[in-house]
C-alpha cells in the first residue's frame, strides 16, 4: 500500500520558503500553510488530505498532470487549484508565485458529507480542477490566514465553522461523493453491542467523539447513530450522560471520595458541572443526594443500567 504523505511533509518534493503554518494551533481536521516558490517541476507523492492551492501573489503557465493527460492554464492572484486525497501530481510553473495551501481531512470531509446527505460516506473525490475563480474559497483562505497569524476569541469555533463552509462549499461544486452500503434496519450485532458499551465503560473518565465511538463498531457516523438509537432508545450522548451519573452515584453511596475526585471518576468536566446534571436529572445536588443514600464503604450497591 502506498505511503501517504502529510502536508508538512510537501517540502521534501516541493521547495520553498514558508510563509504562514498553522500547524502549532492545531486545528481540527482543517489546516493552512503558506508558501513561497520559485519556478519548479516537482511530482508530488498522494497525499493524507485533500489540498486546496489559492494563488496570492505573482502570475505563471501552470501544468499538472494528475491521473489523467496533462492540462495547462494561466494562474494567478485568486486563482485556485483543488487536488484530491490519495492521488499522485506532477506539477510544473516557470514564474516565482506566492500561494496559500488549505488541508482538509477526509474524515472531516466524511463528517461534512454524511450530515448534508443523512447518509454513510465510503469516499470523497474532489474534480480534476487546475484552475478556478472562486472568490468563497479565496475568502475561506484570507480568514484563516488571519487566524494564523493572529488569532482571536473563539479560536475553535471559528475555525470549525470554516472548516464546515468550506466542505459543503466544495461538495456542492468539486466533489463526488461514493456512499456506503445501503441502510440496513435494526440494532447492533451481540459484539457491537458488547464493544460500544465497554469502550464507553472503559472511557468515561476521558473525552471521546462520536466518530471514535463509531469506529469501535465498525460504522459510519450516521449509520451508527441511526443504530444506537434502535439499541438503546436514545442518543449516544444521552446514553454517556447517564452512564456517568450512574458512576457518580454508585461512588457517592459506597465511598467517601470528594466530590471533585467523583466528578473526574465520572467523566463530568468539573464539580459544577456534576451539580448542575444532577439538579437537572435527579433534582438534587450530588451532595444531597450522598447524605441521603449513603451505606457503609464495602456494602453492595445496585446499578440501575
């Protein structure tokens, strides 16, 4: 199987002097470099993520050959060229040009994709496209360029929502999209079942997504959202909000652990936020409710899952 490349890895077959890395920010399935090259025929190895190129500065005859006969086009400042994951390119330009790379992930791109169309997503091709103008994706690039070099409130969210902008942009206009297997009806397999439920007991304590929930089940996100609500009639989420409040209710009867230590046994972010589930769901505090339930440390305690 052949090796896929990172985006910071592009320089090894691809020279040039870095202008912009939005690598330390660690952004989630989206990221932007900025480069500036001299001319080049560079062949590039496939790729991790899909690449979107957004020309900032200087003019050149582009040609790239990818998977197809080679095409030729005049690019230049808001120019953009889109690459697909996965796909080997041979790239030639003669002028010095500044660019801007976007990364996007193909889990991020599945993610976007199986929302918009209520459907499992196998795979995401991006078009055969050495040049367009599209002021939506050079727009998408200026705004994370600023974040990069600048930042702001709400970093996270911000970024999120670009990175969603920009692939239900893509997918309605440079995209096919290759759907899995047909919805099946009904609920998990006995293994899924008994996988879902012991990585959810095994992880309370930390922070996990649906997409790494629905990988221990061998499903799509959709598919197995659809599934996990047949099984347990309810949400994922409101599935793992009760499994914790039964832990921290367990431990607040047969322990006397503090709070604080009950609520990260849990999984709950902190304290108030134990209190706040508990007054929501139980009506009371957790502290009310160890004082009235409270047994000796050793005697049995029902679980009610």
């Amino acid at each position: 199987m052949t090796k896929l490349i990172k985006p910071e890895e592009l320089p090894r077959w691809v020279p040039g002097d870095v202008t912009i890395d939005s690598g330390p920010l660690d952004w989630n399935g989206i990221s932007l470099r900025g480069y500036r090259y001299a001319p080049s025929d560079v062949e590039v190895p496939a790729m991790q993520t899909y690449m979107i190129v957004v020309y900032r500065d200087g003019a050149t005859p582009m040609t790239r050959r990818c998977g197809a006969p080679w095409r030729s086009e005049h690019v230049a400042p808001v120019s953009v060229s889109l690459l697909t994951h996965a796909a080997p390119s041979h790239w030639r330009w003669s002028e010095e040009i500044a660019v801007s790379h976007l990364y996007l992930s193909p889990r991020a791109v599945a993610a976007v994709a199986e929302d918009v169309f209520g459907r499992d997503v196998d795979r995401v091709e991006l078009f055969d496209v050495l040049k367009v103008e599209d002021p939506v994706l050079a727009a998408i690039a200026t705004q994370l360029e600023a974040e990069a070099i600048q930042g702001g409130l709400g970093g996270t969210l911000y970024t999120d929502a670009l990175r969603n902008q920009l692939g239900i942009h893509i997918l309605r206009n440079y995209a096919d999209v290759h759907f899995k297997a047909p919805f099946v009806a009904g609920g998990f397999t006995v293994r899924q079942r008994k996988a879902v439920r012991d990585f959810i007991e095994a992880n309370l304590d930390h922070a996990f997504t649906l997409a790494e929930l629905a990988e221990v089940a061998k499903l799509g996100v959709f598919h197995f959202g659809c599934k996990f609500r047949t099984e347990f009639g309810c949400t994922p989420h409101a599935y793992l909000l009760h499994r914790r409040i039964e832990t921290a209710k367990r431990q607040l009867t047969a322990s006397l652990l503090p709070l604080k230590a009950i609520a990260a046994n849990a999984g709950f972010a902190d304290q108030s936020h134990m209190t706040r589930l508990f007054r929501r769901f139980l009506g009371v505090t957790p502290a009310e409710f160890r004082r009235a339930t409270s047994t000796r440390p050793g005697d049995p305690v029902k679980d009610t899952i």
